[in-house]
C-alpha cells in the first residue's frame, strides 16, 4: 500500500469545481501522473498526483476539510 500525502497546508478539494464529479473515487484505478485532488493554500490550487499506479484502497480526508503536512488524503493499493 502507498500513501499519499498532503505536503502543503490547505483546503482539500475532491473535485475540479463544485460541479463537477470527483476526481476518482474508491476503486479507480490510477498511474502515477493522475490527479486525485487539489490542495488550495492562499488561492492557489496545488495537483496532488497519485505518484504511483495502482487502485484508489481508501480516502482519508473529506471535501473541504483543512489538511496538514503529513496528513494521510489516499491510499493506493
């Protein structure tokens, strides 16, 4: 299993724009250039990117939660 990490603070956005669906969801399968999330620190939105392949196992934080450094947002299996 592969953790995916929050290495910024911010808000955690599962989506593109509130409208739109997420970007994966438990089960998607992703390569390591896929984005799962956007981090949004002072209006700036930052890519997360899977940084493996694999299949999205978990999501460890919810839409428009604040994450930290360090913080746990996917599990890729």
């Amino acid at each position: 299993m592969h953790e995916v990490i929050s290495p910024i603070p911010g808000t955690f956005y599962r989506k593109p724009n509130p409208d739109a669906a997420p970007f994966v969801e438990v089960g998607s399968q992703v390569q390591p250039d896929t984005t799962l999330c956007l981090v949004e620190v002072m209006k700036t939105f930052n890519e997360i990117k899977a940084e493996v392949a694999g299949k999205i196992v978990e999501i460890k934080a919810e839409n428009e939660q604040f994450v930290n450094p360090g913080d746990v947002l996917f599990v890729v299996g």
